[in-house]
C-alpha cells in the first residue's frame, strides 16, 4: 500500500513522481540491495539501475536525493521507492477511493473464493 499512496491525490510528493508511478510497469522497478542495510525497491531511472549493479550506494543516493525526489520530482537525483505494484497503478485517486477500492475488492476477492471451495 506504500507505493498506492505515495501516488494519491492527497499525497505530498511531486506530481513528477506520481506520474512516473502511473506511467510504470512491473518491470521499472529495480531490486537494491544495501551493504549492511535494508533491501529497497525503487522506480528504475539511470542511478538506481547502476545502484542495482553494484556501482555506488544506494543507501547514500537515498538520503542525498530526497529533496529532490520529493519535492521536485527530479527522480535521476535520488531513490524513488517504488514497489512492483506501480504496474498496476493506472490513476492519481484521492485515498478515500484507493481504501474503498481496496475494500471492495478484498470482499469480492473473499466471495469468490468462498463460493469456489464450498461443497
């Protein structure tokens, strides 16, 4: 759900990261992995491509780039943590519509299933 409301309406990071969010998909993101430090999952830009092979730390690109990112929308200047879900993210929505969304669907999701392994 990170990802989901990073890219809500009410969200207050720059439309340039939210656009970039709903532009994605499965595929453009990158797997980082730290030294000694969280694994991260951030849009793929030319930085965290290079982060993702090895070149550089993408821990440090992370505190260095937030302003940036953030605020700015400049994703080349920093990590933008964005999971695989942004393929499937197709909207900006507000986040009264994202949690009714995902209710709705958990309930239809449970029916189904329900009314599948019933005898």
């Amino acid at each position: 759900m990170g990802t989901r409301m990073v890219s809500a309406l009410e969200s207050p990071v720059h439309a340039g990261w939210k656009n970039a969010i709903v532009a994605a998909a499965e595929t453009d993101t990158v797997f980082l992995r730290t030294e000694g430090g969280p694994a991260l999952r951030a849009l793929r830009t030319e930085r965290t491509a290079r982060y993702a092979l090895g070149d550089g730390n993408a821990m440090q690109g992370l505190g260095e780039g937030v302003a940036a990112v953030y605020f700015e929308g400049k994703l080349e200047q920093g990590v933008a943590l964005t999971g695989q879900v942004a393929g499937r993210i197709d909207a900006i929505q507000p986040v009264a519509e994202i949690i009714a969304d995902t209710v709705r669907e958990f309930a239809e999701t449970v029916e189904r299933l329900n009314a599948a392994f019933q005898p």
